[in-house]
C-alpha cells in the first residue's frame, strides 16, 4: 500500500485524489492548501486528514508519495522539500518557471534516489499511446517530421497571464507548448538542439498590451536532423484540437480527432458528423474542456506511478522529462524575445 498526501487541493488536486480513491494500492492520508478550507474539503471526502503544513505532511511515516498540484511557481520548492524527506514524487507540469531552480530539483532527486514522475498526461491518451508505442517499435522506420497540433477552445488562464507576465512571460509555451516538447521529444527519440518560435496575439486583446500571446508556430531541430512542427492556438470554432502526426522512413502514423459518436449524418449538402469530444455545451464553455479528451489518461499515469512506486522502477515519464521538455521552454521563450532560432542547452 502506498501512502499519499497531496498538496495543493484545486482541481488537478480533486481529480487525482479520485484516481487514489480506486486504486486498492493506494491511500490517500493528508491533504494540504494554503487554503485551509479548500484542504479541508477535500480530506473529507477522500477519507484523508488536512495536514497544518508541508512538513508535519512530510514527516508521516504513513506518507511514501507526494502528488504536487499547486501553481507551477510553487513546483521547484515542494519537489526539493519531498525528495530530502525520501518521499516518492509526482508533480504536475510545468517542472518551475526557470531553468536553475529546476536543475536543483534534479540534483536533489538524484541525492535522494527517490522515484518521480511528471504530469504529461498526454504521452497516455490511449491514441497517443499506441502511437507512441509504434514508433518506439520502430514500425515507421526513422522518424524524420513531427507534426504537433494542439489549440485549445478558448483562454482559460488570463488572470494567470497576466499575473505571471513579468515574472515567467510567455504562459502560452510554459503551460501548454511544454505538452507539445515532451511529446516532441518522445516522439523524435533524440534531444531537440534548436528551437525557433513565432508567436501572436490573435485572440485575446488583454494580452496585446502587457506583450503576451495566445498562438505560436513553433519548430524544432535534433542533432541529427530531425524536425518537429508545433501549433497552439487558444480559440478555436470546432472543439478541442489534439492531433499528433509523425512521418518516419518507412510510413507514417496519425492520432486524430474523434468526434463523439461515430455517427453520420448524410444530407443533401454534405455529411454531418458529431462533434468533437467534448461535446455538450456545459464542457465547450467550462475551463475544463481538456478533460473529457484526456479522462483515460489521468487514472492511467497516475496508477502508474502507484506501481512505480511498490516496485522501485521508474514509471514512464519521470521529473526529469520535465527538466528536460524546460530546456526547451526556456529556450522557445528567448527565441520568442529575440525572434531569433536559439540552441537548447543541454544537462
Ligand atoms: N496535466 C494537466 O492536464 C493539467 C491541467 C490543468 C492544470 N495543470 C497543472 O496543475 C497545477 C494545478 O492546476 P489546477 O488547475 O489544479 O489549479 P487550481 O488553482 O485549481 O489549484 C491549485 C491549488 O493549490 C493551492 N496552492 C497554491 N499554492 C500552494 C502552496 N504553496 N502549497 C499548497 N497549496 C497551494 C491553491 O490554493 C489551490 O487550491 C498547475 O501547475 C497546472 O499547470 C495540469
């Protein structure tokens, strides 16, 4: 049985406590928030107690694992503070907001020999999964293209924006693009080396003035090669756009879109088939409309690194995935100030 707490009980909180609730290996013993009530909520309905504070969480001898699902600029410090206690780590993306603090936290992991795993729920989507699957199985040959498309239904984050713009500018690329890099990365099987970003404000005119953006085109080169084509956008008319192509020597392999139901409708005019998932009105407006795409993959990585955890062996995607897809942020962000392809530094 592995113990958990959690801290940081806001929506990823909620919903990876859930994932806890079924998992027979798992048990879920504190819960704590910098809002006491929030914590409280949460301990309550997962049969939990609400920790007074990070450490008294971390001392519990009852506690293996922590799950860390507060804000990212909260990430680095929770993170160093549960590797010296010798817990388990999960943390959700992105790893920090700059590229020093997330290699300590790396050093501090690997001080503490204890097992992490990052939140790239996206590697688990059971479409991208197989297709990640097949190309580690070489069945495309060598990948040469990579091409990313994710673009959200609308602007979920523009307190966060411009809360954050001064300090850890350009949210677009740290809270959405990092997906697309750690996929990106996975995908091409080698280390990205440049990385050049155009970005825009197409979307929402609050960003204009502060210098932020809402659509990117972003490519990145390997060593070898190697290419990778991302676009992000926040708006769009049709759903939620999630599509991963990847063109290989011997082939190519496609995740697309599905729509709700498999369901066509032929008319006079053309055919009509369902809508994208999600598909009902209530999950086109929420802010999480990400969720229904993504529903098998939040329990699949999450009981994941419950296993990780009983066996000793690393789960799929680990922290440093997420110091690694970093580089890549900070980078994409310099590129993006200067207009200019900037080099990836390497470890
Ligand atoms: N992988 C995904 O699909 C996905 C989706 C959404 C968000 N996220 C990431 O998950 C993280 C949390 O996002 P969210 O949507 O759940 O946010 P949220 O605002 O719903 O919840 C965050 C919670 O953390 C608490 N908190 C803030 N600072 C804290 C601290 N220092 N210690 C303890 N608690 C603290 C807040 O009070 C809040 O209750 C973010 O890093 C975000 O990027 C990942």
């Amino acid at each position: 049985m592995v113990g958990f707490c959690i801290f940081g009980a806001g929506r990823m909180g909620q919903l990876h406590a859930r994932t806890l609730l079924d998992n027979d290996k798992a048990n879920l013993r504190y819960v704590y928030d910098v809002i006491p009530e929030a914590a409280k909520e949460l301990a309550e309905r997962s049969g939990a107690q609400v920790a007074p504070d990070i450490r008294t969480a971390l001392a519990s001898e009852d506690v293996d694992a922590v799950i860390i699902t507060t804000p990212a600029s909260s990430h680095v410090e929770l993170v160093i503070e549960a590797a010296r206690a010798g817990k388990a780590i999960f943390t959700e993306k992105p790893l920090s907001e700059d590229i020093e603090t997330a290699r300590h936290a790396i050093e501090e992991i690997s001080k503490a020999g204890v097992i992490t795993a990052m939140g790239f729920m996206k590697r688990f989507e059971p479409s991208h999964y197989k297709l990640i699957q097949a190309v580690k199985s070489n069945q495309i040959g060598r990948v040469e293209l990579v091409v990313l498309t994710n673009r959200d239904i609308h602007v979920t984050i523009l307190e966060l924006v411009k809360e954050t713009h001064k300090t850890a500018p350009y949210t677009l690329l740290r809270e959405s693009t990092v997906h697309d890099f750690d996929l990106a990365r996975v995908l091409l099987g080698e280390e990205p080396v440049e990385v050049y970003v155009s970005g825009s404000c197409l979307v929402e005119p609050e960003f204009e003035p502060i210098g932020e953006i809402d659509a990117a085109m972003t490519t990145l080169r390997t060593e070898s090669g190697q290419m990778c084509h991302i676009s992000n956008i926040w708006r769009t008319q049709y759903g939620y756009d999630q599509r991963i192509e990847v063109f290989g020597s011997k082939g190519m392999l496609r995740a697309e879109n599905r729509p709700e139901t498999s369901v066509m409708h032929f008319r006079e005019d053309g055919i009509l088939l369902d809508r994208l998932i999600p598909s009902s009105e209530e999950d086109w407006a929420s802010d999480d409309f990400f969720m229904p795409k993504y529903a098998a993959a939040y329990p699949h990585e999450m009981n994941l690194f419950v296993d990780a955890v009983l066996s000793g062996e690393p789960p799929l995607v680990t922290i440093y995935d997420g110091y690694r897809a970093q580089m890549i942020v900070e980078a994409a962000v310099k590129s993006l100030a200067t207009n200019q392809p900037v080099q990836i530094e390497k470890d």
